[in-house]
C-alpha cells in the first residue's frame, strides 16, 4: 500500500487538501484574465503562476470547471501528426504528460499503452508511412507494422483476410495513451489556485470593452473587470466569444460523439482505431470500453447524442471485435468542436493587442492542453508569440500558409 | 425453499421446471423465473461482491436499479440477474469474485475503506518513479477493475433491425401507459404501447388490490385493432424529432412517433444507514414483485421501514404471504398509516416512530437496529420514497426540479409533441392517474387532429405517497451507502465537496457517484440531497446530473445489426475471376491487381508491363468515372469547373481535365471528350467520381446555367487497348470507324459501332503507348470484350491489372491523384501550369492559385532514380538541411528501364533538373539522387503518337 | 433521427442528406481583394443563431436550402435554389 | 448480345434470389427509357404522354424531378422519335444501364421493407402512383407500389450493386425464414 493511503486511514477526519476553492468576489482588476476554465485555461494559469510569476490571474467559467470538452473527450494523447510543426509541438505535448502527475502533485493517470491504427487500404498505409517517416525523424516513437504485427498488438482482432475491409498493416505508436481527463483540469486548477490564481466558476464574460485596438473591460454577469491580457479558450464557444471581441474566426462547430460500455474485466491494452470505420476504442481503467469516431456531418452548437452515430459505432466496434456483441452500452455523450480549415489550431495573437487566442482545437484539444499552457503562459508573459506557436497563428488563413494536417485526424483524435 | 401458492407467481409457470447453475451449484426453478427469483427460491441472495470493497450483495429492487445484481452467463458478461429470464442448462457465475463468492479472497477490501477514501487514487499511486503508474500501478489496479469477463469466442448472433412508425408511442405498460394508450386509440389514432416487462400491468400487477383494474384496462387494450402492445420492449432512448429506439430482444425497432406520451412511473428510492447493502435488505416494491410475480417468500421474519401508505400495504402483504412483521417503523413525525395502520395492529403488528439506523449481519441481514433496538430479522424492507423516471423525459429535453412540499423530484417537459402521465408525472391515486393519461391522450390526439373530448383533472388521492423527506442517515461509522454500484458512502460525496468539488457535475466526477451500471437509478435523490446539504443549497439548485441515453444498458450488437460494407461489381467482374485475376478492392470495387497465381506475382506483373511495352495490353477502365455533361451550356461549365478551356474545343476532340477546389488544391483529373456541340463525355477517378459528381450539381445549384449533368459511371464500361501493336487489334475488329493513323489521331474521339456493339472510342491512355480506349454500355461490355480479346489472339494481347498499370504510369510520370498529391498541391506544385487557363475569366479554384503563385513554390513534384542498393519507400522524406521539405510519393520498380523510378516533394528551389537532393530511406540512409522530370521513359511522347 | 424536408422529397431522415455548408456571398473574383478572397474561402457562417446551408438529398442528387438553427437544430424552413435567384 | 448481371457470365452470376417469406425478381431487362434535363417534359407530353406530379407514377411513366422522368416497358419507337425530335428534349440518361430493377413481394414483404427501407411505405401510408427516392437494401433506390401479381414493390438502383442488393435482401429476410423454420 502507497504511503500516501496511510495519512487517510490513520487520520481521524478526512484530512481535506482543497482542490478547488470556492469562488471568491471578482477584484476590479487582473492582470491576466482567462475566459475559460477548462483544461486550457487552468493549464496556461498555471504555467503563468509557476513559471513566469504572474499571480493576478483570474480564470472565469461560464459552468463549472472543466465542464466543456475537457470533461467530453475521450482522452487520447499522441503526437503522430504530418507536419513537422505538428509533431514538434505534440511531442512536447506527450513528454508534458509524461511528468504530469509529478508536476501537479496530482495522479492524472497517464497511461502510455501504445496506440494501434488500422491499414484496410493501400493508401492508409502509405499515410501511415508519411507519419512514421515525419515522427521518426523528430524522435518520436513510431513505426508502421505489417498484419502480423498488428494481430500480435491485438491479438482479438478481426483481421477479415480477403474481406472488403481486410486490415493490411497498422501505425503503431507506443508513446500514445489516455489520462484521467477531469484530474489534468483538477490538478492545474489546485496547483494555479494555491499560488494565488483566483478560478470564478459560473462565472459568464457577457463582451468586452475595447479602446484603441486594446480590450480594456471584461464584462461578466457578475460584474466589469479591467484586465491587462485576455486570452480566449473557450473550446466550442471560441467563435462566439471572439466575435464578442469583433474578432472573426474561421472555424465551425460541429458535435462529436462517443460512448462507453459497463466495466469489463480488462481484454483491451491498446487504443486502436480504424480509419476506414471511423471509429477508435480503449478501455480504462475502470474497465469500461470507450468508443469514439468521427464528428457529425452537419453544423451544430449541440451536445445532444443521435441514435445513428451510436450504431454507426456500434458497426465498427463489432467489425474490429465480433465478439462484443453481447457487451452493454452504458452511455453516450458529445461535446462541440472548433473546427478550422485545416485541422489544426489557432493560437497567438490576434487583432487585437492584448488579446490572445487559443482556440480551433476541433476533435484534439485534450492532448494538448499542457503544451498549450506551457507556450500560451510565455506568450502572454512576454506578450510575444512563443516560437512554438508562430505556424498556428489565424494569420495563416490570409497568406496560404495552411497546415498540412487534413486528413489527419479522422478516427484517432 | 417452496413457492407460495397461486395465485402467486403470475409469471412462472409451475408444469415447467427449469434446471441451471449459479457458481457451479445446481438451482431449479421454472419458466418465466428470472435468475435472481429462482435463486432466491432456493435460497441463494448473495448475488455478487461490491466494485471496490468485495462486500456480500443481493437484490435489491428487483427492477434494474443496481449492479449487485449483475451476473455472468456464458457469452453475456453482467447479465441483471432481476431482469434475465433462466434457461434450461444455462451457467451462471457470481461476477467481481477472486476465489469464490461466499470466500472472496479480496473481501478484505471492506476493512480498508479508510484506507480508500473517494478520490484516494489522484492523491497516490505516483511513485517512486515516473513510469510507476504505467508500470506499477496500473497493472495492479486494472487487474482489479470491470465487472464481468467478456467471451472472447461469443458465438455469432443475428441482430435485426426495422423502422416502425406510429401516431402515438405509449412509454410504459403500467395503469397510466395503458390507460393513455386506450384513450388515444378509441380516438382513432394509430397507437403502439411499449411495456419494458413480460407483462403488462407495471406496479399494477404486484401492487395490492389492483387485479380488477388491470384487468379491465387489458380487455379493453386487447379488443382495439389500432393499438399495437409490445411487451419485453425497452424504450431506450428519446432522440430528435421523436425517434425512439425500441429493443425488444435482439431486435431494434427505430420508431418514429408523431407523439409521445411518457408514463415511465416511478423507481422506488432506498433509505440510507449503516450497511444498508446488506443482502435482505430490499424495496418494498421488491418483496411485492418476489411474492406476486415469482411466488417467493421474501423471508421469514421482516423488519418494515414504512414513511407513505405503500409500506403499509407491502406489510400486509408480507402478513398475507406468511411472513412475520417483527416491527414496522414509520419515520415521519406524528406519521400515522391510517386505516392501513389500524389493519396491521389488528394483526398484531408493533408500529413504532423511527427508521432503521443500522443493519447486521455476516452476508444476509440478521438483525436492524430501530430507535436504539435491534430486531432479529432475516428481511428489512424499506417503502420511503419515489423518484420519477426522470431519464427518457430528460434525454427528450425536459428540466428536472425539486419540490420542496413534495420532496419530490418533478418534471417539466419541454415544448414538443410529447406528453407524461401517471407516476412520471408525479400522481399516485388511481382517479388522478387515469385522467392524467386520459388528457396526455386528448392532448396529443389534438395535435393529430383527431376530434377530442374534455377531461377534467382529479386531485391525486394517494398524494402522500409523496410527501416525505427520504431520510439521509449518515453514520459515523460509514457503509451507508448512496450509490452501491461505485461503493460510495455518504461521507465520500461529503469529503468530495469539501475538497471543492461543491458542483453537483463535479461531485460526480471526483466521486464516480451515478456513472456506474444503473447510472444513479437508486443513487440521484440521495445524492442531490445529501450534496444539496453539505453546500447549503437547496435540492432544486444542485438538481440531478445530465441524463443521457441510453435509459437501460443495450448491446453493441443490438445498435448495429447487420453489417454491410459497400460492393460494387463491373460489368466484367466474373470474367476477370475466370482469367484468374487477383481481385483487390479499390474503394466499393474489386479490380483486378494482376492475372494469375499470387505465388508468381513479381513476374507476372512484369510480364504484364512488357505486354504493354513490346506488344499489347489491356486494362479494364471500368470503374473509371464517367459524367455526361450536356446542354448549350456544358462548355461554360466545364470552362468553370476545370482549369483548362473546351468552349472551344473542337466536337471529335478530347482534351485532358485538372480540377482544382476553391483553395486551388487539385482534387480530381480526367479526360473531356466533346461528342457534339451541347455534350461532353468526362472521365473521373474512380475513387473520386461521386465526390466531383456531385459538386458539379452543386456549383450549377448556384450558376443555375443551361446544362444537364449525369453520372453513367456504372452505365460505360471501358477497355483500354495499348501498346505498339493496338492499332492492329482495333483495325481487326468489325467496326464502322476508321482506326487508322491518319482517320483517328492522338486524342481524337469517335463514336461508331464495334462488333455490333455501341462504342465512344478515344485515342488517350496512360501508359504513353498508342492506345485506344473503347466505352460501351456495359450490358454490351462483355460482347465487346470478347470481340477484343478474339482479335487480339494473333497479336499475343495480354489482360493486364493495376500494378502494371501504376508502373506503366510512373514510368511515364503521370500522376495519380491522392497518390502523388495531397491536400494542398497547387498545379504548380505539379508543374501543371500548362493545364491551367490563364486567359479564361474564372474557374473554381483560379483566384486562389493566383494568390499562391504570388508567394513562390514551396515544393515541387519532381522525377528521381534510385540505382544503388539503399531505394527510398514511399513517403520517405525528402530532406534539405535535415529538415523534411517533401516525401516520395511513388516508387516502383521500372522492368522497363531496370532501375528504381519515383516521384517526389522537393523543396522550391531545389526543383531544377540535375539537382541533387536527398532522400532518407526507411532505414535511416541518406541516398542523392538528381532531379529529373517526370517522364522516364519516352520524355518526348513519340510512342503514343505513333 | 433528426427529420429533414426536401422541397421535392419531403420529410425524411437527415441521414437521407448531405451538408454542404452556409450559404457563402459570391464576390466577384476580379475586384475582390486578396484579403477579402481568403476571408471568403475559409469563414463560414458559425452563428449560434439560424444559418442558410447547402444541403443535397443524396437519392435524388437535388441540392436545396434550409433555413437551421444551429443551436436548437430547429429548421425553420427549407426551399429551392430558385429562390435565390428570384429575391436577387 | 447485351448481359445484365444475374445472367450467366454477369457481374452477379449465381447470385441467389431469394423466394418465400420474401420473393425477390429481376426485372432488369424492362426497357426503362430515361430522359433528364430541360425539354424532358415537353417532349414526353409532345409523345402522348400524361406526366404525373414529380415523384408519382401514372402509366409507366415515373416522374423523378422537375425535368426528369423514366417511361417503363416503352414502345421501341420511341428512343427513334427522341432521336429525330428538336431540342430542348431532354437529355438521354440511359436508365437500362445505370439502374437495376428487382421487384420484392411475399407474406413478409411489409415487415422486410420496414426493415430495409427508411420510408413508411406500409399500406395507407404510402399510396399506388407514389415514388420515394431513398435508400433501399443499403442503396440509393427509387421505389414504388408494383402489385401486379399480389402486393410488391419495384425498386431501381445502382446496376453494378445487383449482387450486394440482392445479399441484403437475403440477410434481411433470414430473420422470417427462421421464424418460419
């Protein structure tokens, strides 16, 4: 038994740590304020108050904390991308998650069992070398396998040899995994709030007062607060937001969804997903199956499930393993992704001074929350884009600079 | 253990006993038992070990609400045990069990609570190392963690699926659903009541003095011809515009219902205290459903916790079935059974004001502890509280409060065809319960249009039923458990917020309370009360968590049915498989990869690449896309939609086709032939067909000009002929066109007939040999394949597949879309500037070229060999400085020119021919190689005009 | 399942279409700005509010336009293209 | 010689159909004489015709879209009279090659095509001379009310997937074949 265990049961009450503190009174000024509370959010205060000694921080949430997609996801994190600025930021992203829990004193859970994606075309597989080649050469873990190995990966696999949807080889990446979504937002949330970082839950930014290309007053429902730096991350409503900055971002939303069985004894050791079914699955620790695809096909600001994405699911998952015919669905659920035009982010500076984005996360935001904290706190710090972010700035939409990373999210988020 | 007599047990059948065995332990007990009745028959209430701390479980509502009672079967991990019928010889095992269920080497657990408390995990479990969690950690937990064992060879099961349509969907067979569904039928609608249970009635069919009613409702429902009754049918779900997913068994009925009337009833709600788990602790509604339905004897000697007047009512049912009543507390101060009250004195039974505090006992309850005394008991049956059945209500929209006079959840639905009656709607008396169904019927018949009556509303007699408080009775000493799925304690949801998790959402998710297999079924009250009182809100404020479907656990086979991947055959399918073809998919077609056996492929496929090189060759172009654009305006249109220009295009001419979208990428390639004034025959990639078929609807959608455009993808099938020796065969065929060099040049077009056959014949290829592509109606195309394959007997012409034909393309360096471009490739990446219009005043796509050329070439497409021993693989990067600034994106080997040809990314300035640039191979070797142009073999295109 | 009704087919299930985005302005290419031109490629409307999109009734390739609220999903109304042309 | 795919040597050669519960037919050899695009109307009321409502039947005459129809069982004469006919007269659309035409009937012909096929196309719900353009058996298919011989519906879809089609129909009616069993 963990020491740590020994401190509850020798304790005669509960020796309470206060994660979160209750929402104190809005102060007439900031130095920093953060609209959004989820993992993003929490991630960048926490970075500002660690790292670059910027307390006067005030993170406000509309619901409550981590409400929105960090608490909706389905928590894979990985970082084999195309572009090489993709891979570079993702890969610190996994190496963040890899001292996570150390860092925020907070268990998040990190589980690296590898992600396997399926080959059922020749032109996957060629995709899938791409990936390999491109995150070979930045140094991360991964590497495209034949049949054989894929079966050896999962053994439980329906491979459906000279079948329509035959799986002919797999990308496998080793450094993929999942973490317990709502203790990445808990635990930025505890370690930001003990330095002085004050978190306002229900707490709604109604607009903004500008002056001079500069946001001067943020305006709440429970008052006007001035603030030096603003930064937006607000995941499905950062279009809605920005545009209460006037600011117009090239992004729609679109409802995502995923579901999950009862607990299962565990069967299931790597994150596998298909390409051609579009649909991914894990099983946590709990036991429980996870099982995600691709977004809706029609705009939408709803987080309502529909009957025909959870059998389209359905479908793949007893394609990929026939035998969970019998398995129970417990639940399912979505959340609202920001998608842009080419799959990929925005983030830095926008037309607005002392106003910073961050914002077009679409289906992969979770796995990039402390890289995201980490450069988005050095960019407000310095209050200049930190060389990490300068690819993802939205100017990129007006000078043909897109991101070649279409294409490159479908089925493993 | 025997059964009660009948009329108890409406549900089994007597005449046929049933053998099965639980933990390897034989049980007998008849059809229409479920596998917790029939266990209970025979004396066996311990069901399984709790999640986390391996504590003894049985059944407690006898209606789903908890994950004690879920089971092992066979191919079925956690079965509901109180829901799942028994079958002859089935197996059935105790789940979350090390060793066995009554000696559960992991029981120790339950000693450790304190060890445990909620949340302990994100607080340990991190050390000593960093990898300890993934190495150390995890492993041990997830050894521990699930419930069932999923059977990795389950056999294969059918699962059907069917729409149903109806007026009126009735949720729920109880007095309220039947009483609605009667009410809308003998209004003319067209009606279809789903009843979850094997039978209709609800709690009519257990509760007390309720025979005559049911039955009167039956008769009346039966003789109705347009009222559909569905029993063993779950409503599981409530989706947009009234769709409904109704499970009955294996099957999904997807329902669409212009209205829906709600009369889910309620799910009696469980007290809290000190080991309220305890096997023989259970619901009132419990007993009554084991006596009524199962004819089982709840037990011998009960102790009652009663706080409305169905307490009472199960107390004398107790009395009746011959089960003492050792004690009946009513908590409610100055509570009073009433008349009820007065019977059950008169039999002798002690009612005392108080709750029970605690329970004892090693796996069953021996003895529960009420105001300071503790009464010997084998039964502790609690009757304190109801809780709509908030979940379809909600998925369909509806808000859940809280009414501080009832302490009762209630519901408020939202603005939509959908109605709530009876217990959902919070009304208990029978008057009051038929006229609320009676007018959720009315209502929506209006709706239909259908003529209606008034119904007056009746106030709800048996109101107290809900007027009580459930009591929260937290003892110091825990195992007073809120939510039993998840282990959870009082004090857990207490510590939760105390650690600031205040946030109903959030003390869920730092609990785990209601995210286990009931979903909060028996927990939401508890938990809303108790988390309102540790934050000092009020219930309504902290509410219930979002409900979400499903309403009851349901198989992923159920939700997918059958599963059909698309497939789509040419017309020469079956005449490739005779020759012997190795089919492939290629997207929803198979085409042939190359002829003859997969052992002698290499050569083959060489072979075939000579064919073409030296003799002829054929290719099955079939699956080729093929559009009819038609009408005076097709050439404007074609003018927009590609980047060349064919208003001018001579009739008799084809001209090759580059598509690019709005962002200038190319998204598609082809040939246009021009077959009169006001029609073009255009080709498409085969995987890109549909996708340009229908965005050319789209962009005319929006020019609304004077054209016409068809898909005939599927109506022409295609052969082309290539090599020097094509024109030979084309020559030999019976045919009305002049195939010679001087009557048909390089790409000219010409319709005629071949064979007898109608064929539009085309001088194009991509092979860079002279070719001739023949399209004909494809019931016509095996005729003309035949004729084809007989006049080339003397010309030695060869069928060949589609890795013959990437290498006869690459070898030409013609590209393939997809392959060799991406999603931004411009066509200068391509070094397609001669494809695209500069003179023409607009097509999809030019605007954004323009603006791209103006910022310089970031990469180009290049030509490369590779001679020596290290030969890059597709999608090996190109490097400059070390920094990846392109990738091959095809390599094959060249039997042609005895070397390794591809075609590659370069960066833009790299891209003049004879610069070295260099590529990584999959190994890590650096290989340079000079830049070529595309085309290696032939570069001045002499072949194909020959 | 959401229901959808075409113009010509009437209601069915939404699975029956096809989505191809909010209705865009058509900028004259020759005096648009090359900054307006990007905005017009790649914003699209993401109002919370009602959208005018694009959507195609896949059995019968016809293309129509629906008036939807992108929020509560609620489609206000739906008509054919040569609506457009009309009010124009 | 011209080859539709259920024939021997054709794309779905040995393709069963199935019969009992559900009675599955090929119709693909019907002449189906297809017009589409601006002039089609005109040109079939010029013929005689009588051009019903978009999406209903009258005569063997199905009429798909504003300007799109397709004339069943037509007399041979009449691809000659379009031929020679002035435009604007619609556009050939060649529906004896892109579609397939079956006909399902049998005792279990409403419960299969519920499961089949989105549409009500149950008795009452679904009139004699409508058309619905949807999805049948996993494809895009036009279908209508075809009760020659007893209760049944026609269908027309993509030619190249008679075999698919007809596997679908097959797996869909297995449930009522065990039921009969």
């Amino acid at each position: 038994m963990p020491l740590r265990l020994l401190k509850y049961g020798l304790s005669k009450d509960y020796p309470v740590t206060g994660d979160i503190p209750a929402t104190p009174d809005l102060k007439p000024s900031y130095d920093v304020v953060i609209v959004g509370g989820g993992g993003h959010g929490l991630a960048c205060a926490h970075y500002l108050s660690k790292y670059h000694g910027i307390t006067n921080v005030a993170v406000l949430e509309k619901g409550y904390l981590a409400g929105g997609n960090t608490a909706r996801n389905t928590t894979t994190i990985r970082s084999n991308y195309i572009t090489k600025e993709g891979i570079a930021f993702y890969k610190e992203g996994v190496q963040l998650y890899e001292e996570m829990s150390e860092e925020l004193d907070f268990n998040v859970m990190f589980s690296q069992r590898g992600q396997l994606t399926l080959a059922h075309t020749e032109a996957t597989l060629r995709s899938f070398h791409l990936r390999a080649e491109m995150g070979k050469h930045a140094g991360t873990n991964i590497e495209v396998v034949d049949a054989q190995t894929v079966k050896e990966l999962s053994p439980h696999l329906n491979m459906d040899e000279g079948g329509p949807l035959e799986i002919i080889g797999g990308l496998w990446h080793s450094d993929g995994g999942t973490a317990r979504h709502d203790a990445v937002a808990w635990g930025y949330a505890a370690q930001a709030s003990r330095r002085g970082v004050e978190i306002h839950q229900r707490t709604e930014v109604e607009g903004f007062d500008i002056e001079a290309g500069n946001i001067t007053k943020v305006r709440t429902n429970r008052g006007t607060i001035s603030a030096g730096q603003v930064m937006i991350a607000v995941g499905g409503m950062n279009y809605d937001m920005a545009l209460k900055a006037g600011v117009e971002l090239p992004i729609r939303c679109f409802p995502l969804q995923a579901m999950v069985t009862q607990p299962l004894k565990p069967w299931l050791h790597t994150l596998v997903s298909s390409v051609s079914l579009h649909t991914y699955l894990v099983q946590s620790s709990r036991g429980e199956i996870v099982i995600g695809g691709g977004s809706d096909p029609y705009q939408l600001y709803s987080t309502r499930s529909t009957l025909d994405m959870k059998e389209h699911l359905a479908e793949g998952a007893t394609h990929l393993f026939p035998f969970l015919h019998g398995v129970r669905l417990l639940r399912q659920w979505a959340g609202i992704t920001d998608m842009t035009p080419d799959y990929s982010p925005i983030m830095g500076a926008s037309p607005l001074k002392n106003l910073w984005l961050d914002c077009g996360w679409g289906t992969w935001g979770f796995k990039a929350t402390p890289v995201a904290g980490k450069y988005m706190a050095q960019t407000i710090a310095n209050q200049k884009v930190a060389p990490m972010l300068e690819p993802f700035t939205m100017e990129r939409f007006a000078t043909f600079d897109l991101l070649n990373e279409m294409g490159a999210t479908a089925a493993s988020h | 253990m025997t059964r009660l007599p009948a009329p108890y047990g409406s549900r089994i059948n007597r005449a046929k006993p049933v053998r099965f065995s639980f933990e390897n332990k034989p049980f007998e007990g008849f059809e229409g038992d479920v596998i917790a009745s029939a266990l209970a028959a025979g004396g066996q209430w311990m069901l399984s070990r709790s999640f986390k701390y391996h504590r003894p479980r049985g059944l407690m509502s006898m209606a789903g609400a908890e994950a004690d009672t879920l089971v092992q079967l066979p191919s079925d991990p956690n079965a509901q045990a109180d829901l799942t019928p028994v079958t002859e010889g089935l197996k059935v095992t105790a789940q979350n069990v090390n060793g066995s269920l009554e000696n559960d080497r992991d029981a120790f657990m339950d000693k450790l609570g304190r060890f445990m408390p909620v949340g302990f995990y994100y607080r340990t479990f991190m050390g000593p190392a960093r990898s300890s969690w993934l190495k150390l950690w995890e492993p041990l937990i997830r050894k521990k963690a699930g419930l069932g064992v999923i059977d990795l060879k389950a056999p294969h099961q059918d699962y059907e699926k069917a729409n149903l349509y109806c007026d009126v969907l009735v949720v729920g067979g109880g007095h309220a659903g039947l009483a609605a569904a009667i009410e809308a039928a003998q209004g003319g609608a067209d009606v279809i009541l789903a009843e979850m249970e094997p039978e209709l009635g609800g709690a009519l069919t257990y509760r007390r003095g309720s025979d005559a009613m049911l039955h009167d409702l039956l008769y009346q429902a039966r003789k109705l011809p347009n009222l559909r009754l569905m029993t063993g049918t779950t409503v599981n779900g409530w989706f947009e515009d009234n769709w409904l997913p109704l499970i009955q068994g294996r099957k999904l009925f997807k329902t669409r219902a212009q209205e829906v009337i709600l009369a889910t009833g309620c799910i009696e709600q469980p007290a809290i205290f000190r080991n309220n788990d305890l096997p023989g602790v259970m619901l009132g509604s419990a007993a009554q459903r084991l006596m009524r339905h199962y004819a089982v004897k709840p037990g011998s000697r009960a102790a009652m916790m009663a706080a409305n007047p169905d307490g009472y009512r199960v107390a004398l049912d107790l009395l009746e079935a011959g089960v003492e009543i050792a004690l009946l507390a009513d908590p409610r101060p100055g509570g009073s059974g009433g008349g009820l009250a007065d019977d059950l004195r008169a039999k002798g039974v002690r009612i005392v004001q108080g709750q029970f505090e605690e329970a004892r006992g090693k796996s069953h309850v021996s003895e529960v502890k009420i105001a300071g005394e503790w009464v010997p008991c084998d039964l502790a049956v609690v009757s304190v509280g109801y809780a709509p059945m908030w979940q379809l209500p909600c998925h369909a929209g509806a808000k859940l409060g809280y009414d501080e006079d009832t302490a009762q959840f209630s519901l408020t639905l939202p603005d939509a065809p959908i109605g709530a009656a009876g217990g959902v709607a919070g009304l208990f008396g029978a008057e009051a319960v038929a006229a609320s169904a009676q007018s959720a019927a009315q209502t929506a018949l209006a709706r239909l249009g259908k003529d209606t009556r008034d119904i007056a509303p009746v106030p709800d007699s048996e109101a107290s039923l809900a007027n009580f408080e459930l009591p929260v009775n937290a003892n110091p000493k825990g195992k007073d458990f809120i939510d039993r799925d998840e282990d959870l304690q009082v004090k857990d949801l207490q510590n939760a917020v105390k650690e600031g998790y205040s946030e109903l959402e959030l003390v869920k998710r730092f609990s785990t309370v209601g995210m286990g297999p009931s979903q909060g079924r028996h927990s939401a009250l508890a938990t809303a009360r108790t988390v309102a009182k540790a934050t000092s809100r009020k219930v309504a404020e902290v509410g219930v968590t979002t409900a979400r479907p499903p309403f009851a656990p349901e198989t992923l086979g159920v939700l997918s049915g059958h599963h059909h991947p698309a497939e789509r055959r040419s017309a020469l399918h079956q005449e490739h498989i005779r020759l012997g073809a190795d089919m492939r998919p290629v997207g929803a077609w198979r085409r042939p990869y190359f002829y003859g056996p997969k052992t002698d492929a290499k050569r083959l496929i060489e072979e075939e690449v000579h064919a073409v090189r030296n003799g002829v060759g054929v290719l099955d172009v079939s699956t080729l896309g093929g559009l009819e654009v038609r009408g005076p305006d097709a050439g404007e249109f074609l003018n927009r939609i590609y980047t060349m220009a064919y208003k001018k295009q001579p009739v008799g001419r084809c001209r090759y086709c580059l598509m690019t979208n709005e962002m200038g990428t190319v998204i598609d390639d082809g040939v246009a032939y021009r077959l009169a004034e006001d029609l073009y025959y255009v080709t498409a990639t085969t995987g890109a067909v549909a996708r340009v078929y229908s965005d050319m609807l789209f962009w005319n959608a929006q020019w609304r000009l004077d054209v016409d455009v068809l898909n005939v993808t599927a109506a022409f099938s295609g052969f082309n002929i290539t090599g020097p020796k094509a024109r030979a065969i084309v020559e030999a065929l019976e045919s009305d066109i002049d195939f010679s060099r001087d009557g048909f040049a390089y790409l000219d077009g010409r319709e005629g007939t071949v064979a007898g056959v109608p064929v539009r014949a085309m001088r194009i290829g991509f092979t860079g040999e002279l070719s001739y592509e023949l399209h004909c109606p494809s019931t016509y195309a095996k005729t003309l394949w035949d004729a084809v394959m007989q006049a080339g007997v003397t010309h030695g012409l060869r069928p060949y597949g589609l890795e013959a034909s990437r290498i006869l393309r690459l070898e030409k360096g013609h590209i393939l879309i997809g392959q060799d471009t991406d999603a931004l490739t411009s066509p200068d990446e391509l070094g397609f500037g001669w494809a695209v219009s500069k003179t023409k005043p607009f097509f999809v796509g030019k605007r954004a070229i323009e603006m791209r050329r103006n910022k310089g070439l970031p990469r180009k497409l290049v030509g490369l060999t590779f001679d020596g021993p290290d030969v890059p693989g597709e999608s090996c990067l190109v490097l400059k400085d070390d920094i990846p600034v392109g990738h091959v994106t095809s390599v094959l080997w060249s039997p042609t020119l005895n070397t390794h040809i591809a075609l590659a990314y370069v960066h833009g300035d790299d891209a003049a021919e004879g610069t070295p640039v260099t590529v990584k191979c999959r190994n890590g070797a650096r290989v340079t190689a000079p830049v070529r142009g595309h085309a290696f073999f032939d570069p001045d295109n002499k072949r194909q005009e020959l | 399942m959401k229901i959808l009704t075409c113009p010509m087919n009437g209601p069915r299930n939404i699975n029956e279409f096809q989505s191809f985005g909010p209705l865009k302005a058509n900028p004259d290419p020759e005096t648009t700005s090359d900054q307006d031109w990007a905005r017009h490629l790649f914003r699209a409307d993401n109002t919370r509010g009602v959208i005018v999109e694009w959507w195609r009734h896949v059995p019968s390739n016809y293309f129509f336009l629906a008036e939807r609220n992108a929020t509560t999903n609620e489609v206000i109304r739906t008509f054919d293209p040569s609506e457009l042309e009309a009010a124009q | 010689m011209r080859l539709y795919p259920l024939d021997p040597q054709g794309a779905a050669e040995g393709t069963p159909l199935i019969t009992g519960p559900v009675s599955l037919r090929d119709d693909s050899r019907t002449p189906r004489f297809g017009l589409k695009g601006r002039g089609t109307v005109s040109f079939l009321q010029a013929q005689g015709y009588e051009v019903p409502e978009v999406n209903r039947i009258a005569n063997g005459l199905l009429r798909l879209g504003r300007e799109e129809a397709v004339v069943l069982n037509h007399p041979e004469d009449l691809r000659t009279r379009w031929d020679a006919a002035a435009a604007p007269k619609g556009y050939y659309s060649w529906r004896e090659e892109t579609w397939a035409m079956m006909h399902l009937s049998g005792p279990h012909l409403f419960d299969l095509m519920a499961k089949i096929c989105p549409v009500n196309l149950a008795n009452g719900a679904f009139a004699q001379g409508e058309i619905a353009q949807t999805r049948v058996g996993y494809v895009e298919a036009i279908t209508w009310r075809d009760d020659r011989g007893g209760p049944g519906f026609s269908v027309l879809f993509d030619i190249a997937a008679t075999a698919f089609f007809a596997n679908a129909v097959a797996t869909a009616a297995g449930e009522f074949e065990r039921e009969t069993a």
